[in-house]
C-alpha cells in the first residue's frame, strides 16, 4: 500500500470514536439494562482491539520514524489516563467513607491501590468472578479493565523497540504471540474462567488483534489480498463492477462487523466468557476498523462513513473514557444504599449523570491536561500526575 494511504489510517478517524461510543453505550446497556443488552460486557473486547490498534499504529509509525521515545511514550500514556482516573477514584473514595460499612469501604482502599498501580485484574482474580453478584458491592470493580490495557501498554514498547533494533518484521511476531495468547484463551477457559477472564495471558490476544490490524496497510501482501477480495466482491454483486479500489470491501467488511457486534451485544450469554466467544466481537471490531483503510481509496466503508461517524456518536465516543469511569461507580453505590436494583427511571437519571460527570471531566480536566500544555511542561505535568496517583493510590492503601 502507498505511504499516503497508510498516514491516512494512522490520523484521526472519526468512525473509531464512533466505535468507542457503540462500546461504551453497550457496558453502560448492560450494567444498567442487563436483561435487553444481555451481552453488552463485549463494549470492553471493542476497546482492547481499538486500544491495541492505535497504540499499536502510534508506536510503530513512530519507531519507523526513529522519532520513538520511551518518555515520550509514557508521558502521553500518564496524560490521557491519569487525570479522569485520579478524580474518579478519589470521588470513589470520599463518598465510600459515608455510604459503605467498614468492611467494605476496607475493600475499597484495596481497589483503590490496585486501581493505582494498574493490577486491579489481578486482585480481582484472586477475589471471585466478574459476573459474581458480589461485584455489584465494589465501585471500582471496573478498573481490571485499565489493568490489562496498561499492561499491554508496559509490554508492547518493548516488545516493538526491541524488534526494531535487530531489524526484525514486527507484524509476523505480533500475529505469532496473538495466536499463542489466544490458545491460552481456548485452552483454559472451560476449566479456570476467573483466570481466562483476568489474566493477561489470555486477554492479551485481543489488543494484538488491534495491534496487527494498525501495520497491516504496510504490508504488499495485505494489500493484494483485499484488491482481489474487492475485485471478486465487484464481480459477485455488480453487472459493471466497479473501479477495483477496495470500496466494495470496504462496505461489506464494514456491514458485517456492525452485524457481529449487534448481535453479540445483544444475544451473547455469560456464561463460558471470554473462551471463544470472545472470537465474535473481537472480529466485528476488526471488520469495522480494517474498513476504514483496505483498498487503496480514501473512503471509509458505508457504516464507517455514515454512522460511526455520525457527530453525536463521535461526541459520545470523545467522553467514552471517563464515562466508562463514571458510570459503574455511579450504579454500584446505588445498589448499595439501595440494596437492589434502583428503579428503571432511577437508572435512567443515573445514566443523565453520568453523562453530565463525563462531560465535565472531558471538557475541564481531560483536554486541558492533554491539548493544553505545551511541549516544555509536558514533563512536569506528567510527573506531577505520577505523584497524584500515588497519592490517590496511598490514599487507598491508608483505608486498609
């Protein structure tokens, strides 16, 4: 593929933040809706591939460049994740101390620190199960989802920066760890599925799944395959097939990936998850993001185009991380002062503030913090965020 063609997959596309928002809309449907959106706990394999797709695409343009810095890396890391993750904790934290009994707010000072040292996967294994109705009782019980992703973002520089130093392909090593993460998934999920659902090793699979899709446009071979695909599609459903650029590819791909994601947030059960099951919207996601850049035209397919892109689903997709953050909270201490499940209209009102919460966090914490500073404070904002951390982190383990 040409090298304009591969710049344009690696800029902004607004479809990907409409893809957040179908994620996200799907775990806030589940959390709060479970019984209409059964399988909306599959938002999460939608952002691990779209996780691991643009980090995957940032690390490798960047260490092709030889612009790539560790620093650099993990300062941008600290800068977009910290700042939501800090205040939601901390809010976590100072409600908990009025409205949990001991125990319990004990049990969050523990979520808390692992929440702040990333490792929130790791203690809930050692806990009980996602699906466990105690987890309704902890408000952070949705941080093991950052655990995994941050560390997937500790390994795949290395990982990366290494390969490129011995001048290796790192597009083979990535589908090769891929299918040896996701055997790990099939081995052992029918006998250990607390392990299979919080292990990195068995999670991991569906950030390289992201990763790989992000440097597949560089490679000859990628690029052949989807012409002839599109060539054959053309042929398949057109009298006059089309210019053989990929827009019919790219329109297929993109209605069956949609098609597979609905249907699994809507049908897919709990039971026996992630295992295979997992298989079903980790590929709609790559079906969806793989449209917006085979072929070699500049158009993204019909969906991508028309409603991931749609302006409110991008402005949803924009907040999706702090609404991610905001909502389980929000749900999870209601359950608790409660001791049910609120009313629908009660959730409904929750879901608004969650909205609102998000809104704000994005607008006056988030983009400041992220667009806002220049090169030379980048550092220091950095480090100044590492030590709030800490201190929320401390703050949590001063509970126990």
């Amino acid at each position: 593929m040409s090298s304009p063609t591969y710049v344009k997959q690696l800029s902004y596309r607004p479809d990907i933040d409409g893809l957040r928002a179908f994620a996200v809309l799907a775990v806030i449907g589940y959390h709060f809706f479970p019984k209409y959106v059964r399988g909306g706990f599959v938002g999460v394999d939608i952002f691990f591939v779209i996780s691991g797709f643009l980090i995957g695409g940032i690390l490798h343009n960047s260490l092709s460049d030889g612009t790539f810095s560790f620093w650099e890396f993990y300062a941008r890391r600290i800068r977009r994740i910290f700042p939501a993750l800090i205040l939601v904790m901390a809010a976590a934290l100072v409600f908990g101390w009025f409205a949990l009994l001991p125990d319990d707010y004990q049990n969050l000072g523990k979520h808390t620190l692992g929440g702040a040292g990333f490792v929130s996967n790791l203690i809930l294994w050692r806990e009980s199960g996602y699906f466990d109705v105690a987890m309704a009782r902890k408000p952070l019980m949705h941080l093991w989802s950052l655990g995994i992703e941050e560390q997937f973002y500790i390994v795949l520089p290395l990982f990366l920066w290494g390969l490129s130093r011995k001048g290796m392909r790192p597009l083979t090593f990535l589908l090769l760890f891929f299918f040896v993460s996701l055997t790990a998934n099939l081995a052992v999920y029918k006998r250990h599925p607390v392990f299979d659902f919080y292990a990195p090793l068995t999670r991991f699979w569906e950030l390289l799944a992201g990763s790989a899709l992000a440097l597949m446009p560089r490679s000859p071979l990628f690029t052949r395959k989807a012409l002839a695909l599109d060539a054959f599609l053309g042929r398949l459903c057109f009298n006059s097939p089309p210019e053989n650029d990929g827009r019919v590819l790219r329109d297929c791909l993109s209605f069956l990936g949609i098609l597979i994601l609905s249907a699994s947030v809507l049908t897919m059960g709990v039971a026996r998850f992630p295992g295979k099951n997992a298989v079903w919207p980790v590929l709609g996601a790559a079906c969806v993001i793989i449209a917006g850049f085979c072929g070699t035209g500049q158009a993204g397919g019909w969906i991508n185009r028309r409603l991931l892109a749609w302006k409110p689903l991008v402005a949803i997709g924009l907040i999706s991380y702090p609404l991610y953050l905001w909502h389980w909270p929000l749900m999870s201490y209601a359950k608790i002062i409660y001791g049910e499940t609120p009313h629908r209209d009660f959730r409904v009102a929750l879901i608004f503030l969650a909205f609102v919460l998000a809104s704000l966090t994005y607008v006056c914490l988030e983009r400041p913090i992220r667009f806002g500073i220049s090169a030379r404070n980048a550092k220091t904002a950095a480090l100044i965020l590492v030590m709030l951390m800490s201190f929320a982190g401390g703050g949590g383990g001063g509970v126990l």
